[in-house]
C-alpha cells in the first residue's frame, strides 16, 4: 500500500464562501490580495504545497471580479483525509470559509466540470417598472451571442436562464448557465434595470445584433459588490456539510451582517441630520 493510500489522500473538492468586498477578485495577482491568495496560502501553509506551487490537481470552479461575493465558490485539489473545510478554515482570513467537502474521480476538474453555475444580484430598485424589466430578462435569457455585454471578444454565445423577483426596495435577479463570460451577469443587470426605469426593450434588441456596439453606445457592468456566486453543480459530487465549520461561518457572516446594519444607521442618522439643518 502507497504513503498515499495509507494516508487517505486523494482528489477532493471544496465549497468556499467569502466576502470580496476587501479583494481584488478571486484569480491570483501578483501586488494585491486576492481570494485565491488566500486560499493557497491556507493550503501551503498545512503543508499541502510548497511556496509558490499549487497542490496537485488544483483547479477552481470561477474567477469572480474585484468585489464579487461567494457561497459556493468550489475549488478541487489532491489532498490527504484529515484536510477538512475546518482544517483550511484555522489558516483562512474570517472572510474566507471553507464549509463543505466532496470526495471526487482522480480527473476531476473544479473548472471544466461544472455543469451550472449561479449567480444572485440585489439590485436597489425602488422606482423600476417590474414588469418591463421582467420583459428584458425574458428577452436576454436563451441561447445568444453576449458580445456585446461582455470585454471578452471570443467564445461569447452562451445559454442564460434567469427570474426576477421583488423584495422591498430590491430586485433580485437569479441567473444561471453553464458558463458565462466576463461580466455578462453585471452588464445584463444593468441592461434590465435600464428598460426597466423606461428605456425602450428595444435596447434590448440593439445589444443582441451580430455587430458591434459602439463603446460609448454600449452597457457599463452594474456594481459588483451586490454579486454573489451562489451555486456550482456537479453531475457526480455529493458534498458533505462540515456542521462545526458551517455554523461558525454563519456566525462569521452574521457579525459582518449586523455591522452592515449598524453602518446604515449611522450613515442615515448623519444624513437626516443634514437634512434638518437645512
């Protein structure tokens, strides 16, 4: 029997929740702090690579933008059995949690195998017309080329599904696909909430055509800290919640929650007192 064998190790996969606000996306940088900086400072530091290599099979599901939040950011590397979401958690920033494990085939390729991916927006839109940005949504989902809601200039046609539904002041957009290019998500939130406040559906159309779009004439991405990537399915991966290390990162998001809160308030105090002395 190998050292291997003996010491359990073999191919995992990792759900990994963050918040990206204080990150420079998830993709490694060379000069600022990234997701993935992280994470593989985590794993080097358990002794699962040296400096500066990556561990064996490693591979993550997506590269989410500067900014651009996660519940099931999914990444999948060879590792031994006592490397638990709880083991990567006692070296991971608090704003980094790893919560759940699956064990997976030798082959197994956090990117290329996944089968779904999705996305969740919440959109502060008090004044928009629900149904005229339902009627875009509709419009945009399906099979298209997004070339023009994207930087990326190859590889751009793409299957989209997507719902809108209201919460208060919100619209919160699901949006799903196997893939998407760079900042398809942002720029389709932004187009809708544009028809949506009166813009003709018919801007729609215009962004859908096989030509270019003018840069000018084209749809900036909307803010991406309101993105979360909420889901990463896979056919064969069945993953097991750590129940210790989920439940402190709830209680982790929860604190951040609450100061979010707290923050708002203030900001509303200082505001209503401007306000008044007026």
């Amino acid at each position: 029997m190998s050292g291997a064998t003996e010491r359990g190790e073999r191919r995992r996969a990792f759900r990994v929740a963050y918040d990206g606000r204080p990150y420079y996306g998830f993709q490694r940088q060379p000069t600022v702090p990234t997701v993935e900086d992280a994470l593989l400072d985590a794993v080097r530091a358990l002794g699962l690579a040296d400096d500066g290599s990556l561990p064996p099979g490693y591979a993550a599901a997506g590269r989410t933008d500067a900014g651009v939040s996660a519940l099931a950011q999914t990444v999948g590397f060879r590792c031994p059995e006592w490397c638990s979401p709880a083991a990567l958690n006692s070296r991971l920033p608090a704003d980094v949690r790893a919560w759940a494990r699956a064990d997976a085939p030798e082959d197994f390729h956090a990117t290329h195998d996944a089968i779904r991916r999705e996305y969740t927006y919440d959109l502060y839109a008090p004044a928009v017309d629900d149904g005229r940005a339902a009627a875009a949504l509709a419009r945009l989902c399906g099979e298209h080329d997004f070339h023009n809601l994207t930087p990326d200039e190859e590889g751009t046609v793409r299957t989209l599904e997507g719902s809108l539904t209201r919460d208060g002041d919100f619209l919160v957009f699901t949006l799903s696909s196997s893939g998407f290019v760079r900042q398809q998500v942002r720029r389709v939130v932004s187009l809708v909430h544009a028809v949506g406040e009166g813009a003709p559906l018919s801007a729609v159309e215009r962004i859908l055509v096989p030509g270019t779009v003018p840069g000018e004439e084209g749809v900036p991405p909307a803010a991406a800290e309101a993105l979360v990537l909420t889901d990463v399915a896979y056919a064969d991966l069945a993953f097991t919640v750590d129940r210790e290390a989920a439940e402190r990162s709830r209680t982790l998001f929860e604190e951040r929650a609450l100061d979010g809160r707290i923050r708002a308030r203030v900001a509303g105090r200082i505001r209503d007192g401007l306000r008044s002395a007026d």
